[in-house]
C-alpha cells in the first residue's frame, strides 16, 4: 500500500473516464497507493481548530471530575483551551479574568456519548438522510460512518445545550456483522466532518451480533440467517484479515483492500473493536472469537445482558456501554433490567452510559440518574462523582481519548459543563458548555444556540429547543 | 356481526368494571389454579390476594399531590375506602379502625395516567405474533383493542412497577386512515384490565395520515370526508347502506362504527404534528360539528396554540419533541406544552413515537422535564403541579374520566402511588401502589431477573435453580 501515486491517479481517470468496467480495472490492479494526502495514514484529517475562549475561572460550584473525585465548594479555570487549575475554594485564580459564580451549580466534565449516529441518521429523517448502514453486505468493514456525517444535522445542537455533549462517537448501523468505521467528534458546529474530527482519536471499528444481521440477510435469502451463520462469516473473515494483516506487515505486495485495512490495524491494535451485542451467550463467543484471532473487544454496546456476566466483562476487560432503562422492543432486549449498570459497575468492569439515540443523547444523565436510583435501591450505593464517571472517563477510555479529555485534570481539553444544579435531577439543565475553552453554548445568551443550516430560516429557528 | 352494539355509555361501563373488581377472579385464583407453586410464589402473590375486597386505608404525612394541577403540600392525608378516594389534602380526619400507613418524608400522587401507550397490546414489538397493535385487516375503524388487552403482558406489571395505574390504549393504523377504537385500561393485577373500551376512534392526518390515504395529504381530507359522510348515510338507513358498492370506501360495520364519531358520541382522536394540519383538523368541525376531537401529537401545537384552545380541543403530546426529526416537526421545542398551557389548552403526555407499549414509566421524566424547563431563560416549562397534572388528571379529562381516575379528589377510583422521593426524580421510585384501592404487587420479570443476577457467578446450582 505504499506505491508512488502514479497507478491510482491513472486508475482514477480510467474509472472517470470508462465508469464500472474502468473501476473494475482500477480494483483489480495491484497495491494502489497514496496519492497527494499529507498523511497518506490519515486521509481525511481533522481540521479542527478549538475556538478562541477567554479565561474563565468557576467557584463555588460542586465538582465532579469524571474519575471519580468530588470537590464542594471548588475552584475551576479554564484558559488556552485547557484545564489550568482545578481545586477547593482557596485554588489560586488570576484577578483579571472572567469569574462565574457557581453556587448551588454542578461543574462536570462535558458528556461523552460513546454510541450516537447524529449525522448519519440525522433530522429530519427522511429516506435521503438515511446514510448509517451499508446494509448491502454483511461485512462492509471498508465503510467509513465519517463519509456518511452531515454536520447540519440539528441534533447536534440539542446533544450540547440540553445534554452537555462535548464529545461523541458515530459509529455505523448495526445491520452489518462488520459495519465500518467510526469516528470520533467534537461537538462543535462545523462545515465539514473534518472539522469536527477529534484530533488525534482512533478509529473505531463498529461490529454487530445477533438478530439484525441475521435478520438483515437471512430475509435476502443470504448468509447470515442464524446466530452461527453470524460467527461463522466473523471467523471466515478475520481469517482472510489476518493473512492480509501478516502480509502488510511483512512488507508484501498485495491488493489493497479498504476492509482489510481496516481490520487489520484491529488485529494491531490501532482500531478499537465496538461490538453491538444484546445476550449474555452471544457476547461469551464473541469474547472468544478476539482470542482465537488475537484481538480484543473494547466495547459491548448495548448489552442488555451485561449483568449476567458481569465477572466474565471484568475478567477480559471489556467496557459495556448500556441504557439506563430501555428493554424490550425486540427478542433479545427482552432481559434488560434497570440495574444493569449499577450491577456491571458493582462487578468491577468497566461501565458506560450510553444512547444510540438522537433523544437519549439529550438526557444521558438523567439515563444515570435511573441506574444510580435503582442500584441504590437494590443496595449498591455509588456515589454520584462515582456515576458520573459512566458519562465520562470510562467512555473516553473505550474511544481513546482519555489522554485529552473524559476528566478535569490540569493539562486535559477545557471541556466543562456548568449545570444550574445536581446533574442527576430532572430539573438539572446545562447553564454553560465549554469546549477547549471556548463558550459554546450559554442559557443566558440566545446568541450561543447553535442553528444548522438546514433549520436557519426555518420556523422555531433559534428558539430555545 | 349483528351483535355489535353501540358504544355503552361511558359511567355504567365504568361502574361496572370498578364495582366487580373483587368478585372478579384475580392473578392469585390464576396462581391457585396452577400446580407446583412454591412458597416464595405464593408469597409474592399474596399481595394482592389479601385484599380481595379493598380495605380502608389512610395515609398520613406525605407530602401529597393532588394530581388536578394544585402544587404538593405537606403532611396531607389521602384515605382511601370501598375502593375509592374519600378525602385528600391537610388536616383530614381519619375515621376510627382505619389501617393507616405513616408516609413521613415519602411523596403521595394519585396512579399515573398514560396519555397515549399500547400497554397490553404488546408483549414485544418486534415479534409479530406478540404485537396487536395493528393489522393489515379489510376492517378498520370497527377494529376494538379492548378484547385483546392481555392484562398478563410483561409490560404491563412493569409499568405498575413504576407507578403507572391507568392508560390510553391506542392502536395504529393498517388499512387507511382510521385505526379502529382505543380503550383506557388498569394495570392492576387482575384479570380485568378494562376501564373504558371503545373510548375513541383513532385517525392518522398528518405525513403518516397521507401516506395511508394513498400519498398526500389532500387525499386523506377528502377519504376522512367521505368516510364520514359514509357513517351519516349508514346512520339514516342502515338497511339500505351498501358497503360492497364500488364507491363505497367503508363496509357496513366500518360505517357503523363511525357513526358514533360524527354525532360526537365518540371522541376522535387525531394524529396531527406540524402548525397546519393542526388547523385542518380543526377546520374539519366546519363539515361535522358535531365532532369530539383530541389531537395527539401536535408538535407545533404552541404556532397555534390560541386557536386549539378556543376549538376547546384537548392535547396529547410527547413533551420532549424538540428536533426537526420530520418536515412536520420543523418547530419542534420542549417549550410547546408549556406554551400550550400557558395559552389554556388542556394538555397530557403520553409515548407519541416509539416504545409506547413498553415504556409507560417514561411519563415522570417526561414531567419532569416539564419543570426543569422553568430554569432555562427563554423557555416555558411548568410548575410542578401542572407537570404532574399531564400524567394524571389531565388525560383522565381528555378521555372522558376526570370525574373517575386521575386525581386524589372525594370520589375517585382508589388509585394511588406511595413514592420513596419526588416522583418526578430518576432517582425516585413507587414503594406501594393501589388500584381501585388494592394494593398491588410490585414485583416483575424483570425484579425476578433482578435477584437473580445480584452476583453474576453460579451458585452451588446454576442460576435456573434460583427463583
């Protein structure tokens, strides 16, 4: 895969020129290689540029730091984008920046959703917004969800000033075994997804059990209609990946293949594996199909039944990243009770909250306040600075960037939320939401509400949604 | 087909539900009647067999909501007699020998109402053999959902659970426009789930009611017109209708059953989201003035809020809509009950879009986020007495009930929740809950599955052994 660019530019003007059979040619040619990108490993880098923000210092406010830890009575300052101090009441401040008065206010680190498809499913949801499955064929690992985001999708707006989204993964449908790769944003307003494009964050690789896929193609009368026939195209396909992925290591000429590549900085470790998957039994075969073919599932998304085998995530070190209460809606979400969260946390593995959901992803801290409540009924008492982490550290773990954000430690992202109260109520809203410093959205200031261009002179645009 | 009868007037076919409740055979008869019970099941069953006949109860020191829109108070009393409420508020006498229950420091509502559900209607929505919501049937308006209300649906006792006592049943379209008959329904732990059946006649209008009529939105007006014109001639001459005539578009017991939708002996209750459709159905009454109309939905019903309250029409909306997810809801906001409201337009709350058969107990967020709107500078929230209000008495009024369910005023069925915190917290959850005065159970699949897995590893049996 690193040839002169020469033969993929040429390729590229027989397939303009010549339509399918020239496509095919250029598919069927040997190692393609880069062509002018800056960073052939990264094509479609991110253009993300934090906003300017002014130094901003919040006291008095209950702080909850996203690993855990809880201050009264805090100090928080903000200044060059990043957390600069953060403390009791007597953390040193400089006198001549902007002071909020956070009393009887919550300062967190801004929400991470580890699973939306904003963008990909966006408002409205009409047949020519519908870009999140590739649900042509069960392995599309080649698929990018990036190529799919439309930054003008409103929900966006909604996630930051209703749920104090900061940062979020958009990950392809679940209609594919293999879905495609997710990607990692910012929840900044943007162009492009490029801007958008969180600097630096791995690519995820989205992976589906279950009914869907089977559903999906046993009703093409086609491979996967059964549970096995899910596993067995899995193993059929890391395979084929981890011969392609020894030979791209050894330096060997071979095709290239979009999917391949993918799955095979899965097996190096350069992709992380997030696997949608309901039931108990499927997540255990799954758990051992990463050890038969050497990789590691970073996440269950979903996972209703989690809580089953609890000791079995904690063991391998696999995230679940589930709802607070939704149960159900098809055969193997019929398990999903509300303590599944608190009962996987109570395990010792590593627990998410999480929406899938343009709504949800509003109000993922009311979906913890559920799980908290119903844990604590059942005995198992978390303090609140302990949940947040759901929200927090944890999901940024799973995506790969803790290093830069997910907890208010000096050095991180200045991704804040001030909350006009304990996060976890109802009656909570988000006051203020800052990313990398910058002010993005202000209650107090209609100004600071996000219109997307497709509602810009529409009715309702720039009420308070 | 014959045997069909008009709607039964409302009080006699509630009378009658609520007064034979406890002769009626309940879950524990079920119970009884089945072999290899343990113990422990009965156990959890006797909950609801020792009150066979509703005792008197009181309940004292909570701080107590009404349900009508009134703001909680402190140390109220609710007493509860012969299945029914008999006073509610401060200082109530309690009558000598009355079981009471001290609810200091805990929070008393009356039974949530479900605006709009399809509790019972569904066991799981994506298995087909479980889900009755709709059919693809020659007949649909005359579609009753009351005979198939399954009271045993997981759903059901999961959603008692959390509080919720009553709800809209509503079913979804399969052939054209109209959807046939909801009922409002119990959840109690009995075999009878039915408060009102044949409450109201369903209809789709807005991009969903365009796609059944065929494509557009004209089309559906004109079918919705004509259909109803139809019922009018059925009602004059029933013997002469001939609803296998090739201009006929409804067949005689569709036509029947809409009869008592154009005289207004029916409610009607409309699916509409966006500004304008919300105008055409009320421009509807100018053809049948005798229409009884509730709109469910109405996204933008706050760009029209005047004219819906001076139609004196009652709204049942999702609440927490705010995304142009449709070409419908372009001005979706949280702030539209609100703005309803505060314009006097009776508004409810109930599941518009999706999991209305399962997640009835969304309804306090729902509320919740009512009140939380009031912190938010340029929004219109409310209070928390009016939040309550839209899962509680407010859709009791909307279906007919007010007078019956919905609120702790003298006279209503005994239906109440004894909550362990404000209801309208996540944190917070039912620690009792009556019906009619009956206290339920409050165990589920799911509290069984629960228990079950409260450590994950295997015991000295496997986990089948454990229940």
């Amino acid at each position: 895969m690193r040839k002169s660019a020469t033969p993929l530019l040429i390729a590229a003007l027989l397939a303009g020129v010549a339509g399918p059979a020239g496509a095919k040619k250029d598919k069927d040619a040997p190692a393609a290689s880069q062509g002018s990108s800056a960073d052939p490993e990264n094509p479609y880098p991110s253009t993300y540029k934090a906003y300017p923000g002014t130094a901003t210092a919040i006291r008095g406010a209950t702080i909850f730091d996203g690993e855990g830890g809880r201050i009264d009575n805090g100090v928080i300052f903000l200044s060059d984008g990043k957390v600069t101090a953060i403390g009791g009441p007597d953390t040193p401040i400089p006198a001549d920046i902007a002071v909020f008065d956070g009393t009887g206010k919550y300062v967190t680190p801004g929400v991470i959703d580890i699973h939306s498809h904003l963008g990909n499913y966006p408002s409205p949801g009409v047949d020519a917004h519908s870009d999140g499955n590739e649900a042509t064929a069960p392995v599309t690992a080649h698929v990018w969800a990036e190529h799919s985001i439309w930054p003008q999708d409103a929900g966006f707006s909604r996630a930051l000033a209703n749920g104090g989204v900061t940062s979020l993964q958009i990950l392809p449908g679940s209609a594919n075994l293999f879905g495609g790769r997710s990607v990692t944003l910012k929840n900044v307003p943007a162009r492009t997804m490029q801007g958008m494009k969180f600097p630096g964050a791995p690519h995820g690789l989205k992976m589906a059990c279950g009914e869907n896929p089977k559903r999906v193609y046993g009703s093409k009368g086609r491979e996967p209609s059964t549970r096995m026939g899910n596993m067995a195209v899995n193993r059929a396909t890391w395979i084929k990946a981890r011969d392609y992925q020894k030979k791209r290591a050894a330096g060997k000429d071979q095709p290239r293949d979009l999917g391949m590549e993918t799955l095979a900085d899965v097996l190096e470790g350069k992709i992380l594996v997030h696997n949608h998957c309901y039931r108990a039994d499927e997540m255990a075969n799954v758990i051992d199909m990463g050890k038969e073919f050497g990789y590691r599932v970073t996440a269950f998304h979903h996972a209703v039944e989690a809580y089953k085998i609890a000791d079995l995530l904690r063991d391998n070190g696999v995230c679940s990243a589930l709802w607070g209460d939704w149960y159900g809606f098809k055969m193997e979400a019929y398990d999903g009770i509300k303590e599944n969260v608190p009962l996987v946390h109570r395990a010792g593995a590593c627990t998410i909250v999480h929406s899938d959901d343009d709504n949800g992803i509003q109000r993922l801290n009311q979906e913890a306040a559920k799980a908290l409540g119903a844990g604590r009924r059942m005995g198992i008492d978390i303090p609140d600075e302990i949940a947040w982490t759901w929200l927090a550290i944890n999901p940024a773990r799973a995506m790969g960037i803790s290093e830069q954000t997910g907890s208010l430690k000096v050095g991180k992202m200045a991704d804040v939320v001030l909350w006009n109260g304990n996060p976890f109520s109802t009656y909570t809203r988000p006051d203020k939401v800052w990313i990398d410093g910058a002010l993005l959205y202000d209650s107090a200031n209609p100004k600071l509400r996000p219109v997307s261009d497709f509602e810009v002179g529409q009715i309702g645009a720039g009420d308070v949604k | 087909m014959s045997k069909r009868t008009p709607t039964i007037p409302f009080g006699s076919s509630l009378s009658r539900t609520v007064s034979a409740r406890s002769s009626r055979p309940t879950l524990l008869d079920f119970a009884r009647s089945c072999s290899n019970r343990t113990a422990a099941g009965i156990a959890a069953l006797a909950l609801l067999s020792t009150p066979a006949l509703a005792q008197s109860l009181a309940i004292t020191g909570a701080t107590l909501a009404i349900g009508d829109g009134s703001e909680p108070i402190r140390n109220g009393t609710v007493v509860i007699t012969a299945g029914k409420v008999t006073a509610a508020g401060a200082g109530i006498a309690i009558p000598p020998g009355t079981k009471t229950i001290d609810a200091a420091g805990k929070w008393v509502t009356p039974g949530l109402v479900s605006g709009f559900s399809r509790v019972g209607l569904v066991e799981v929505p994506a298995v087909n053999e479980t889900n009755d919501a709709s059919a693809r049937s020659p007949f649909s308006a005359a579609i009753d959902v009351a005979p198939a209300i399954n009271p045993l649906a997981n759903p059901v006792a999961i959603s008692r659970t959390a509080g919720i006592t009553r709800a809209v049943v509503v079913p979804s379209t399969g052939t054209g426009i109209f959807a046939g008959q909801g009922a409002v329904v119990d959840l109690g732990a009995d075999m009878n789930p039915i408060t009102k059946p044949r409450a109201f006649q369903y209809v789709e209008m807005g991009e969903e009611g365009a796609k059944d009529a065929g494509g557009s939105r004209p089309a559906a007006i004109l079918t919705f017109k004509t259909m109803l014109r139809e019922a009018q001639e059925f009602a004059k001459a029933p013997a002469s209708y001939d609803g296998r005539s090739k201009d006929a578009l409804l067949n005689r017991i569709d036509a029947e059953a809409l009869v008592s939708v154009v005289t207004g002996a029916m409610p009607l209750m409309v699916h509409v989201e966006s500004a304008r459709d919300i105008l055409a159905v009320l421009a509807l009454r100018q053809d049948f003035p005798a229409l009884k109309l509730i709109l469910a939905g109405a996204a933008e019903g706050w760009m029209v809020a005047p004219q819906i309250a001076a139609a004196k029409v009652p709204v049942i909306a999702g609440g927490l809509d705010d995304l142009p997810s449709s070409f419908e809801k372009l001005a979706a906001t949280q702030s539209n009950v609100g703005r309803m409201v505060k314009a006097g337009v009776a508004v409810s709350m109930g599941l518009m879009d999706r999991d209305e058969g399962l997640q009835l107990r969304l309804a306090t967020q729902q509320a919740g986020n009512m009140v939380a709107l009031n912190k938010v500078p340029g929004a219109t929230g409310l209070s928390w007495g009016q939040a309550l209000r839209t899962i509680s008495s407010a859709p009791a009024e909307a279906m007919g009930l007010g007078d019956r369910i919905g609120s702790l005023k003298a006279g209503r069925a005994g239906d109440v929740v004894l909550w362990d915190g404000d209801p309208l917290e996540m944190t917070s959850a039912p620690l009792a809950v009556w019906i009619d005065g009956i206290a339920q159970p409050l165990d589920n699949r799911q509290t069984k599955l629960r228990d079950r897995y409260a450590t994950p590893e295997e015991g000295a049996l496997p986990k089948a052994y454990a229940w």
